[in-house]
C-alpha cells in the first residue's frame, strides 16, 4: 500500500490527530537527563519499539493522515529525528514544540491554546503513553463521534477502558504509588459520559460523591464504576478548542477542563450559555429544517387530545413553530468503554505499568531473535533464551546466558553466565559476567558490574551498578551528573562510534565463534 | 423480648411448614386526603368503585399469601368492620351501615386469615407500628410488608422465593424491596416522594437509599465512596417506581425495636441499615420488569392509580374481571366500564367519553358529559352537567348545570345546581354545596358536626373556626359545610421534610406545580452561579440572565426567614448570657455549662456558630479590667481563661479558626479591645487555640476587616489582625530559635 503517493488532498481533512508527547515526569528516573541529553519519553521503548509507534500507527490505521505532535524544545530532535526517519511515514507528521522546565508543569489546556491556530478542523487528542488493544480502532470511537455529533449534537466522545490492576504483591512501593482510580458516570444505552470524579471533587468532598440531581433526572438510569481509566484519546469538535481558549483557568484537559465538559450536558446554565458556541445554531439547520418537512415530523409535533370538547379547535402547526420544537442539540459526550476481556490497554505512564505492558507484549509475541543474519551471529549459541523473549539488533550475548522473559534493547552486552529474567533492557546497556536482574528496567546505558545482583529495580539511563553489588526494590538515580561530567563526554564519544564499537563486538562476536 | 403472647398461634404456625405471612400497614400517617379522612380510615376510601384495602388484599391474594395482619390506627373498628362483615356502603346522613355481603375474606372458603390488630393512638409512624408487631410478636417468619393502599399485580411469591433463597446463603439479607422500572418522569411516580437506588446489578443488592423530594428541591445526591470499594461498578437508579412492597426477615421488626428514633421504612430503616457500620445487614431489591405496583400515598397518585387501573395496566385486576368490590363492569370501547347488572341509566344525550367508570344504579341525565373520570354507584349526575377527570364516591348526587373538575367528591354529597368545583378540590362525605356557588381551586370542605358527635374527632378539625354566613355566601344557602384553610404557608413552614407545604405540593391532585417546577430550575443555575464565580474570568460575562420571577419570589421568603430568625437569634444570646452568668456566679462546673448550652441550643434551634459567639461574648465579658494592665491583668485574663475557656470547645464541636474570628469580631466593637492579644495568647497557652489556627485566621482576607464599612468596627478588626501579625512573628521566631537550638 503506497498511499504517499496521493500528494494533493482533494476533500478537506476530516480530523486532525495533536498527539502530546511530555516530559514524562511519571517515567522517572528513565525518563531523566542521560548527561546532557534527554530522554524524552515518547521514545521509551515497549517490546523494542518506542511508545509513540504505538500510537502513530493506530491513527495510521484510521486513516487519518495529519498528525501534530506537540513536544518539548529540548526533545525536539530526538523526536523529529524518530518520526521523520525511523517510521514508514505515509502520513505528515508536524512536530511541534513549547517550550518549558521539566519541573515547571505546563498544562495540556496551555498547550492547546496555544497551538489552536494550527487546528483549524475537529481533532483527536491523544497522548504519546498509550497502548492500544489490538481489539480496539481508533475507527470505532470517531464513528462513534462521527455519527452522535451528527444525529443529535455530540460534542465530544472520549474512551476510557478496563483497567487490570497488577497483584498487590507484584507492586514495589518504591517505585511509586499507583494513581488512585477515577470512578465514572455513564449511561449504558447510549454510551454517553455524564461525570468524571476530578480530583477536585475528590478534595472537596472525600466521603461522598456528589451528582447533580439534574444529571440524574436527565438520565435516571446510569452506571457508576472505578474500573476504568481514561486512556487520553478525545475526539471533539473544533469548537471545544474555542472554549478551552475561554476557560483560561483550565490547567488540565483530561483532569479538569473534560470533566468540567461533562457537566454541560445537564447543567442548564452551562448549556445556555456555552451551547451556542459549542454548536452554532446555522450547523445543523440543513438537516433539521429537512426533518420538519418530512410528514412524520409532523405527526410527532400533533399532541393528542385528551380533552376534545375542552380543548380549542386544533390548527395545523405553522412551519414557525415546528421550527422552535426542534430538540435543541444534547451537547453530549460519547464514551467508548473498552472492556478488560477483549485485549489489555493500558496507559505507560507508570514504572509498573511499563513493565507490565512489556511483559504482555512478550506473552505475545513468537518472534523472539533478531532475524537478521548479522545480528544474530552476535548471540552465542550456548546462550539459552527464552521464546518469550526479545533481543534487538545488534546486541551481543555472551555464552551460557540465561535470559527468559525479558526484553533487551538493541547494542547491549550481554556478558557470560548472566542470568535475566522478567526484565527490561533499554539500548545500550552492558551486562557483565555472572550478573543477575531479575523484574528490573534498565535505563538507556546501564552497566551492571560482574557478578552484581539486581532484582526488581529501575534505573537512569548511565547508572552504574557496581560490579559484585546487591540491590533490590529500588528506584536507582545518578545522584551527582556533574562529578561524572568527564566519563560523560566518553560516553557520548562512545555514542558516536556506535558503529564502529558495533562492528567490533561483531568480530569480536565472530572470534568467539570461531574460537569455540 | 417479645411476650409470650400467642404461643398458641405459634404452635398452629409451627406445625403448616411455610405459611407466607403478611403485614399491612392500613394507616397512611399523615393527612394528605383531608378531609375525605376525617371519618373514614384512608384504606376504606374507594378507588374505581371498591375500597383500597380491597385491592390491597385482592394483590396478596394473587401473591398467595395465606395470613394477613391488619395493623389499623385511625378509625380502626370501621376497618375491623369491614374486614368482618364487609366494606360497606355509607351514604345515608344516618350513618346506618348498609352491608353489602358478608366479607368474601371471612368466607371459609376465602383461603385467607385476616387479622385486624388495633394498634395505639399513639403510634405515628411506620415506624412505631413495626415496634408494635415486634412486642406483639406477630411475625414468624419471612413476611409481606405493605402499605394498606396499594394496588398491584406483581408477582409477589416470587420476590418471596428469591428473598428466601437469598437467605440461605446470607444470614444478613434483611430484606427486599420491590421496585418497578418506570422512568423519572412516569405519572405514577410521585415527585414529592421519590427516591435514588444505588444497586449492584450483579446481585441486586441495593448499597445506597436516598430520597428525594419535589421543594426544597435537592440538588445533588451524594454516594458514598466506600461502596466503590466493595463494588467496582454499581448502577444508579433514579428510574424506580418505589411500590412499598418489601419482604423482610424476622429480625427486621426487631431492629425497628432496637433503633428507637426509626420512624420511615425507607428515610430511617433503609438509610439506616445501608449507613450503618454496626449493623452489617444487606438489604437487596427485586426490579420487578413487568407487572404493576403503585401506592395511593395522595391525591394525585389517587388519580394517576385510578387512570392506570382503567387503562388496564393492572390487569387481571381489572374493573371487568377480578374487581375487588365484587362487582361486574362491561368492558366497553375505549375503556368505558358500565355497571353490567342494566341498574345504571344513562340518557339518551348524556355523554361518557374514554376512560371512565359508571357504577350501579347511576343515573346520567341528559346533555351530561363525563370525561376521564369515575362515577360510585347509586349516583344521579344532573342535566348538562360537565363531570372532568373527577372521582365521584358512592350515593352522590350532583345537580345539573354544575361543572366538576379534577377534583375527588365523597360519598352522600349532594351539589346542588350550577355549582362550580374547581380543580384539585377535596369533598368529604355528606356535604352540600349550593346552589351557584363557585369553589376556588383547592378547597376543602366537609361537614358541620352537629354537638355530641362522639366519634373520634380529627383534633384539628374541632380547631376550625368558620363564620356562617361567609360560608352561605360563598357556598350557596343550603351548604351545611365548614371550609378547610387551604394551608397557609406560612404555618407549615416549619413541617420540614417530606410533610412541608411545598412539597404536598407536588402530591396534590390537579396542581401542576409549573410555579415550582420552575423555581427548582432557577436555584439550581443559581448554585450553579457560584460554581462558575471559581473561575472569575467569564463570571462577568453574561450579567442578565438570570434572576427569573419565581427566584425573586424564593428571596422575598428567604428574607422573611431571615427576619424571624433574627429575632430568634438575640433572643437565643439572652438566654445564653444570663445562663452563663449564672454558671460564672454559681460556679458550676464547665461540663455542666455545656449540657445547659446544648440543650438551649435544641430548643431555639440556632446555629453552633451563634453558641460559640455567645460563649466568647460573655467569657470576654467575664474579664475584669484591671487598672494599669501589666501583670495582674494577665493573670485576671488567665484565671478566667484556664476557668471558663474549656466551655468554648465542648458546646459541640470545635473550630478554633472560627473561635479566633469571634473574638476578634467581638473584641473590635467593645471596650476590651486592648485585651485581644493578651486573650489571644492566653487561648493559645491553654490549648484552645493552635499556631495552626491563628494562621489560618490570619490569612483569611475577611479578618483583616475587608468587606466590612469603614468605621469604629472595621479600625477595631484591623487593630486586632495587626495584634494578631505581631503574635505570629514571635511564635515564628520562637520556632527557629528552638530549631537552631535543637540544631
């Protein structure tokens, strides 16, 4: 399928997909600064492939073709470099950025306010964390939207789904809690978003949650559950952008301004004052007027008489009239609920759930070793690795290395009498001999020193574990970037000759080899 | 304990395994039909021609319920009268019983036990009627619960059944309510009174009870979060038609027993039981999905009943098929039912639209239209005379040229000619109106009592003053009727609940409640207001939409209640000022001072905030001042302190950000102004108020005197929070002197 070809654009685009790539405060410390270089989340990898691959080849899928990537300045050219060179792009990926402090937190809402002059159409908000189910297509939520907001004045449609809490026992507490659950409101028949239990509502009243009574008459019959997490996928209408331009106040778009949405659909003052610019009357004028001329609109707008000697003489509605019976537009918000039982979602925006995810992706995938006869050569025959395992390209292993279940990055070392299991490997990490990691995700450029022993540990990229050491349940930062300043530039040295340092390992993988 | 009352029963019980039991409460409670009441129990008046308690126990039947307790309060020998002999027809101005058949209930052959159990005058509530089935310790086992005013063809027994096997597996299933789906807004569902299940669907067990009522309108419903621990998605229902059909266990008369202050199955027991960490009982609901449950628990679902039963929703209970006053109706096109024994006379031009219900021996005179309504039997409707969605009781006679509307007319009344009954108007048994009178909507009327009437009065009724000839000139010059104070608002204001005047309301038949309806609305956007005045950027954006008329109205009352309560207040600061000099005087301990206080504060009713206030005053007062201040002052302040300043914490509750506002809103306007800070350190010194607190205060923009009038008070505030200021410095300083110590 070659639909680059298409250059020219003959229909206007339907949506636009703004994907937001952050920081990834959540991710830390794999997340943090490797020396002077970012480690911007979007390019975390799950089962080897970025976290943002993810997400761009569902929207690929959609067909939509537009995507504006929002990101920070200083992830810029990992990012653009990512998009632009690394993926098959038969879409136009715009990168864009703001600029802003780690540590100062920008909302999502200041985010979109400022790049609103660049969507000019009804877009997809998504984020770069999250993982969508096989099961699932972005197709089914904007046809979800794209038929409410046409039938009865949807405005937005958001899709949250089934969250699989990990086992109790499986939780290591150092590496940071697990956020609490965010219970919602929704109506079943017609999958409609009524309350989402902001934090704010939860300060404010922790005993008890509060629902309008007007949203309980509105829709008497509605489901109330904490089981579901809200994955960051929002297809709204261009004019909820003009909105979060006017609530200035909104910091967040998924933690308030959405929640505070919700609450137009039944709060009569919010709609009166908010329908108008949500939907502008002349929208659907087409379709309605067409309505009220098809006889059966007719029919429906005739009450019937009760009272037939009491009542006046019946006239015949005027068009004036049937023209103000119109239902004013619902406002209302689609929700696209994803069960747990069709295909595991989740969000990576915790340490948990990214080593939870890459566990699944590895109880997936068959595929284990790199196919490519070059690579392969690097990993020793006496290596015994796992089929739930992935290797990367380029990346050595020593003899009689035992790896199961794990991941391991591209241009690692695997040293000899190594034994890894239930772990993660970013690139570049060097294991050495007799090491042991267990339920560990190791940042980009780990060492692991001879004989130490690791288990369910996360690191930053560049940590060193010192060889013979022993570590367990930790959150492992390179505490002091300044004191390592020098063996920093030799780092990024050894970056440069990648290659080189590749080919090397290669002979040197050859020489083993040959030896044996 | 319950008293070995009917060991015999027991026994006979014991011995047929499983007798289904049921109890009806046939005794409403409250006054919503008055004055149709006033002689009458509720459960004897008729709904389509046959006496609620009838349907009440027509519906057990179907559910084969074998033994009936009748729990009657008011007027409870016509109720046992008629469960013995009869329901019968009462129409002449003798009061002469006329039986119409030996009770089908009592018959042998009726396969039901039915027990009337005459329960005291003094028992109010439902709640004091379960208490009572618990010392008379009717109940065996599982039982029926309902109210002796419903109409219904829900499968009971297999409620029971599910309710049973539940049991089996959970001790603690108490009980199960019935519900019926029917939509928020279903005719049958009553505004003023309707309720919030929180159900798991998975097992149907309800987690959480909330009622609501039509004014004050509610505007949130509040779900505990707890429930979501336990039970990861739950359904909300503000669909459910509550039909007061609940089985309970055993165990439930004894916990109405145990909580003394349980007066409503739902408001109390239900919301109770599910709040209660103590209890741990579960109580489950059946949503019954088909079938038909209704209560007539007022005047307008009295209409909606009758218009449901008429249109058959009700079936087999049917007026042509099952009727429970034992008559036979033809069921005729468009749901006419006519008396099929050929007694009632309808002339030629006389009119019956759909809906409507003719009993025996009525007579319809000509030109006569009667629409959506019910006629009882031994009627005579006059010529021309227009009968509109009304429920006329048996033996009535109305003249011709009269108009009738949505209005429910008691037995043996006599309208004389060109009469005009206006909507929602309530006539008891034995009136005559007329001729050309003209009844304002919503009027009561019922009967002179003649002297030495010696059955049991409606207290309220005697209490009725009425002027003679006002009434002949408003009710025509042969009514014999006294008219009923169509409620003054300002005398049921202070029914709170379910009972207020606004509220019944939305229970009254023929009222449409658009006035209120509306208000509703209004104070919700202006709750709504204050949401969006956190976000001050668009408070400002539309200035005029909003006030509406019947908003202004609410503010008008508000005001009105401001003003009353106002007077309240001062005079609640009296009694607080000299209660507390008496304390000071006598010196009683400060344990005491505060039960005194509590319980002045029950009986004028006034927020804790005034207490407190109150409380500061006088204890400021107490201070002497001492010439010259210096160091005899501060000991003054603390003795009086030390003495008296326990008291501000144990009138109720404690808030010692509030307690320094007080004081120092007291301090600015009297004499002891310079006294503030001493004071103020001396409630630190003793515990009653933490650094934590002065803080807040201190930062709160009001305590700085902002939004108050220039003058003598706003100087006062503002001297105290510069006092304050300094306070908090040294204590700043204080504090890094001791960490630098420590450090």
């Amino acid at each position: 399928m070659d639909l680059g070809v298409a250059t020219s654009e003959p229909v206007a685009r339907e949506f636009l997909a703004v994907v937001l790539a952050g920081f990834g405060n959540e991710l830390v410390p794999l997340t943090s600064n490797h020396g002077a270089e970012p480690c911007p989340k979007a390019l975390v990898p799950v089962g080897n492939k970025p976290m943002i691959d993810y997400v761009l080849s569902w929207i690929d899928q959609s067909g939509i073709k537009n995507v504006l990537l929002i990101c920070p300045a200083i992830h810029r050219a990992a990012i653009s470099h990512h998009v632009h060179s690394d993926l098959p792009t038969s879409f136009r990926v715009d990168v864009q950025t703001y600029d802003e402090s780690p540590d100062g937190s920008t909302g999502t809402c200041t985010i979109l306010r400022h790049f609103s002059s660049r969507i000019s159409e009804d877009f997809v908000l998504l984020s770069c964390d999250f993982i969508p189910p096989p099961s699932l297509s972005l197709h089914t939520i904007l046809d979800k939207f794209r038929t409410e907001s046409g039938t009865d004045g949807s405005i937005a449609t958001a899709c949250w789904f089934e969250a699989t809490l990990p086992d109790k026992n499986a939780i290591i507490e150092d590496w940071g809690s697990l956020p609490p659950p965010t219970p919602i409101v929704w109506e079943e028949n017609t999958g409609t978003l009524l309350y989402i239990d902001s934090a704010d509502d939860s300060d404010r009243n922790s005993e008890e949650l509060e629902l309008r009574m007007s949203l309980l008459s509105k829709y008497p019959r509605t489901k109330l559950s904490r089981k579901y997490q809200d994955s960051h996928v929002y297809v709204c209408r261009r004019s909820v952008l003009d909105l979060v331009k006017e609530k200035r106040h909104f910091d967040s778009f998924r933690e308030e301004f959405f929640p505070w949405l919700c609450k137009i659909q039944y709060q009569r003052v919010k709609r009166e004052r908010y329908g108008r610019m949500l939907i502008p009357p002349n929208d659907d004028g087409t379709l309605s007027v067409a309505l009220n001329h098809s006889t059966l609109q007719n029919k429906l707008h005739e009450k019937p008489q009760l009272q037939p000697s009491a009542a006046e003489p019946s006239e015949p509605p005027s068009p004036t009239e049937a023209d103000s019976g119109i239902e004013p537009a619902s406002l209302r918000i689609g929700v696209v609920l994803h069960q747990a039982a069709d295909g595991f979602a989740t969000r990576v925006n915790t340490v948990h759930s990214l080593l939870d995810m890459n566990r699944r992706v590895l109880s997936q995938t068959t595929y284990s070793l790199p196919v490519d006869p070059k690579s392969r050569s690097l990993i020793d025959q006496k290596a015994q690795i796992s089929s739930d395992t992935i290797v990367g390209d380029s990346t050595q292993v020593a003899e009689r290395a035992t790896i199961k279940k794990s991941v391991i990055g591209k241009h690692c070392v695997i040293g000899k009498m190594t034994k890894i299991v239930g772990s993660v490997l970013l690139d570049h990490c060097v294991v050495e001999d007799g090491a042991k990691l267990d339920g560990c995700i190791l940042g980009r450029g780990t060492k692991i020193g001879a004989k130490a022993e690791v288990s369910r540990c996360v690191t930053q990229a560049g940590y060193e574990v010192d060889a013979g050491e022993t570590v367990k349940n930790e959150k492992l930062d390179v505490s002091d970037w300044t004191a390592l300043d020098d063996e920093d530039d030799e780092d990024e040295d050894d970056e440069d000759e990648d290659d080189e340092d590749d080919d090397q390992e290669e002979e040197e993988g050859k020489d083993e080899s040959e030896s044996e | 304990m319950p008293p070995k009352f009917s060991t015999g029963k027991e026994k006979l019980l014991g011995d047929e395994d499983e007798v289904l039991q049921a109890v009806v409460l046939a005794d409403s409670f409250n006054k919503r039909f008055r004055p149709l009441t006033t002689r009458k129990p509720r459960c004897l008046l008729p709904i389509c021609n046959a006496p609620l308690l009838d349907w009440t126990f027509e519906s057990l039947a179907l559910a084969g319920v074998q033994e009936i307790f009748v729990i009657c309060r008011s007027h409870s020998e016509q109720v046992k009268n008629a469960i013995a002999y009869g329901f019968f027809l009462l129409f002449s101005a003798e009061k002469t019983y006329t039986f119409a058949s030996e009770s089908r209930w009592s018959k042998p052959g009726s396969g039901i036990k039915i027990v009337p159990i005459m329960t005291a005058k003094e028992t109010f509530s439902p709640g004091d009627a379960m208490r009572d089935i618990y010392t008379r310790g009717l109940v065996t086992g599982d039982f029926v619960l309902v109210m002796g005013d419903l109409v219904s063809n829900v499968k009971i027994d297999e409620v029971v059944k599910a309710h049973k096997e539940r049991r089996k597996t959970n001790k603690d299933a108490i009980m199960t309510m019935v519900v019926k789906e029917s939509g928020s807004k279903h005719r049958t569902r009553p505004t003023g009174n309707s309720s919030i299940f929180v159900i798991d669907p998975e097992t149907s067990e309800c987690l959480y009870y909330d009622a609501v009522i039509g004014y004050p309108p509610k505007t949130v419903a509040n779900v505990p979060r707890e429930i979501l621990a336990e039970h990861p998605e739950v359904e909300i229902r503000n669909d459910l038609l509550d039909c007061s059909i609940d089985v309970c266990s055993v165990e439930v008369p004894s916990l109405f027993q145990d909580n003394f202050d349980y007066l409503d199955i739902r408001r109390d027991f239900v919301h109770g039981v599910l709040t209660s960490d103590l209890l741990m009982k579960n109580i489950y609901c059946y949503v019954a999905k088909e079938g038909y449950a209704a209560r007539v628990q007022d005047t307008k679902s009295y209409q909606s009943i009758s218009k449901d039963i008429i249109s058959r929703w009700t079936f087999p209970l049917v007026p042509d098929n099952n009727h429970p006053g034992g008559e036979v109706y033809e069921h005729r096109q468009g749901n006419k039912y006519i008396a099929r024994d050929g007694s009632v006379v309808l002339a030629r031009t006389s009119r019956i639209g759909n809906n409507c219900l003719i009993g025996p021996s009525t007579q319809v005179s000509d030109d006569a239209q009667i629409i959506s309504s019910v006629i009882g039997r031994n009627c005579v409707i006059g010529a021309g005379t227009l009968i509109d969605n009304s429920y006329v009781f048996d033996g009535t006679t109305i003249g011709p040229g009269c108009i009738v509307q949505q209005s429910i007319i008691g037995s043996g009344v006599n309208i004389r000619e060109n009469t005009r009954i206006s909507k929602g108007s309530l006539v008891a048994d034995e009136v005559v109106v007329g001729p050309n009178a003209v009844l304002e909507p919503f009027q009561k009327l019922s009967k002179k009592r003649a002297d030495g009437d010696d059955e049991d009065i409606d207290s309220e009724e005697e209490d009725l003053e009425f002027d003679e000839e006002l009434i002949k000139a408003k009710l025509g010059t042969d009514s014999n009727a006294i008219i009923w104070p169509r409620d003054p608002p300002d005398e049921d204001e202070d029914e709170e609940g379910i009972e207020n005047y606004k509220n019944q309301r939305f229970m009254r038949l023929g009222d449409d409640v658009a006035d209120l309806a509306y208000s509703d609305e209004g104070s919700l956007s202006s709750d709504e207001d204050t949401d969006l005045s956190d976000s001050d950027s668009d408070s400002d954006m539309y200035p005029g939409t909003l006030p509406t008329s019947s908003t202004t109205s609410l503010t008008l009352e508000s005001s009105v209640v401001a003003a009353s309560d106002a007077v309240a207040v001062s005079e609640f600061q009296a009694e607080v000022t000299q209660s507390l000099e008496r304390a000071f005087a006598e010196g009683h301990s400060v344990d005491n001072a505060a039960v005194e206080l509590k319980t002045l504060r029950m009986a004028s009713n006034v927020p804790l905030l005034r207490v407190r206030e109150a409380v500061i005053a006088a204890i400021v007062e107490k201070i002497e001042i001492v010439e010259g201040g210096g160091i005899p002052q501060r000991q003054e302040i603390a003795k009086v302190i030390n003495r008296w300043g326990p008291l501000i914490d144990k009138i109720g509750g404690v808030d010692a950000v509030e307690t320094v506002t007080l004081l120092q809103s007291h301090c600015a306007k009297s004499k002891r102004l310079p006294l503030f800070p001493q004071i103020l350190v001396a409630l630190y010194q003793a515990d009653i108020v933490e650094e934590v607190d002065m803080r807040k205060w201190h930062a709160n923009p009001a305590s700085k005197g902002e939004g108050v009038a220039p003058g003598p008070m706003k100087d006062g505030l503002r001297k105290c929070w510069d006092v304050g200021a300094a306070i908090l410095e040294q204590l700043n300083q204080q504090e890094s002197d001791s960490e630098e110590e420590s450090g």
